[in-house]
C-alpha cells in the first residue's frame, strides 16, 4: 500500500496531506484508510508534531464513501468500521501533538478524522462550506466517534441536537461556535498556524495518550456538560430513531468510555441502515447524486 505524501520541515513538524490523485476532492474510502494507516506506522517519532492537511483545494474531506459503505454485509460493515477507528486510533495515539489544517468541507468520517487530532486549524475555503456529522439526514449515525467528539468542541446541547438531525454547520457558524481552535483568515496562512499551534502546544505539558482522543465527551472537562445536555434532550430526542441513537452513543461514551461510543455508534449504524427512513433516503441521496 503506498503511504500518503509527508514532508518533516526544519521546524521538526511534519506535515501529512491526504490526496486521491486523480479525483478532484478527497472522500474517505477504503483505499485512502489504508494508505493512512501505512502511513502512520511509518512516521517518525522523534518529532516536534504532525499537522493533518488535504491536497485538494476544496474539500478537507467531503466524507465516507456511502456506495462502498452500502455494498457491505451486515458482518462485513463491522469489521470496516471497527477497522477504520483503528487506524483513527493510530493517530489519536501519536506521541506528540497534532492538528488538522481544514480548508474546506469536513463532513462526516472526515470530521471525524479531523477531531482525533488535539487541534483543529480552519480557514475560509474557495466558497463557504460545511462542516458536520451529516449522517442522521440519511437515516443513520455517527459510526468513528462523532457523536462524542462533537460535544466537546463546541456547546455539548448544539451538537448533540445538530448530530441528531444531521444538520452541519457552515464555516462561518462554525467559527461563532468555537470548533476552531485557530482561524486565520485565508488558506496561505493555514499550515503556517497549524504549524504554529502544534509547536506552542508541544511546550506545554504532555497530552494524555489513554487508547482514546484527548477531547471527547467522556473527559472530566467535557463530562459535566454533556450530561446536562443529555438529560436537556431526551424528551426532545427520544420520539426520533436516529436521536434515540445518538443519545444511546453518547450515554455510553459518558457512562462506560470510549470505546463503548464507538460500539454503540457502529452497532446502531448498521441496525439503523435497514430502516424504512435509512433506506429511502439513501436511496435518495443517491439518485440526486446521478443527476
């Protein structure tokens, strides 16, 4: 499998893009999953820290790929899924800090991605653009982790009613909502504050490396207001199939860990895609996508 293109600079950060040559914006697929999980076993370990990048202009990552994703068994799916966050693990679990440099839409899995690092870095894109866990729209939820990363990027009620409709943010909204931890205002500026982030943030004490991202719901910081956000939203949620769902992941996030989000999250995927609603608006999305 040929790893992805990393370049180490002078200041001892490494810089890791995603790229699928010959396409024109990057989608989560397996193919680039594996490239990716090649590539994080290579990298060096006596570095300052990585920033994550995507090669296209457009998208950081425009999300998983739904036609392969729905062409899996039942058995099949899980053991995709549970792959996948392995190699999302890898990068959660690198031994210095690390940063995703978003410079377009980031949705789904590619969010996702994006929140197993310590840092987000955003700048605006070519045209405004979302960023989100989209998959409620189609039925279905979260399956590497979203429903508990969200919370603790931004206000934990927001984004838990937001995965649960599957309703994204724009740019803009993204930035009043606090996701960001860096914005600049133009994508030349982007790796060079990402860059930036990864060096300030590797003189600080060491992040926790525990087998889980360092900011999820389930953390002592986050803890408190999801729960509140949890109990808030019950009554609101509970009537709805993929709320019930998100609610369940991120009750199992806060109350047994991490890894228990991710089996809820990947359990409730695959129940949820036979669903009447799953299956008409997959099917939807896909004949929209053929015009």
């Amino acid at each position: 499998m040929t790893p992805l293109p990393f370049e180490t600079h002078s200041d001892g950060i490494l810089v890791l893009k995603l790229e699928q040559p010959g396409k024109p914006v990057v989608v989560l697929d397996e193919e680039l999953i594996r490239r990716l999980d090649a590539t994080l076993d290579a990298l060096p370990r006596n570095i300052v820290g990585l920033v994550l990048a995507s090669a296209s202009e457009r998208v950081f990552v425009a999300g998983a790929d739904l036609n392969a994703i729905q062409a899996l068994s039942d058995d099949q799916l899980h053991r995709y899924l549970a792959y996948a966050s392995s190699v999302y693990a890898k990068l959660s679990q690198l031994p210095y800090p690390t940063a995703a440099a978003i410079n377009g839409a980031a949705l789904g899995g590619g969010l996702e991605l994006a929140m197993h690092c310590d840092g987000l870095i955003g700048a605006p894109g070519v045209k405004p653009y979302p960023v989100g866990l989209p998959e409620a729209g189609l039925g279905i939820c979260p399956g590497w982790g979203g429903t508990c990363l969200l919370p603790a990027r931004i206000d934990a009620t927001d984004a838990i009613r937001r995965t649960a409709a599957g309703k994204t943010l724009m740019f803009d909204e993204a930035v009043a909502a606090g996701l960001f931890d860096v914005v600049v205002a133009d994508q030349a500026s982007l790796l060079g504050a990402a860059k930036l982030w990864v060096s300030s943030t590797a003189r600080e004490p060491r992040i926790e490396r525990d087998g889980a991202p360092s900011r999820h719901a389930g953390r002592v910081k986050w803890a408190a207001n999801a729960v509140r956000a949890c109990d808030a939203l019950r009554g609101e949620l509970a009537g709805s199939q993929t709320g019930a769902a998100v609610l369940a992941c991120v009750d199992a996030g806060l109350t047994k860990g991490w890894n228990a989000c991710l089996d809820t999250e990947q359990r409730e995927l695959v129940r949820l895609r036979h669903t009447p609603q799953a299956r008409e608006a997959i099917a939807a999305f896909f004949a929209k996508s053929k015009k």
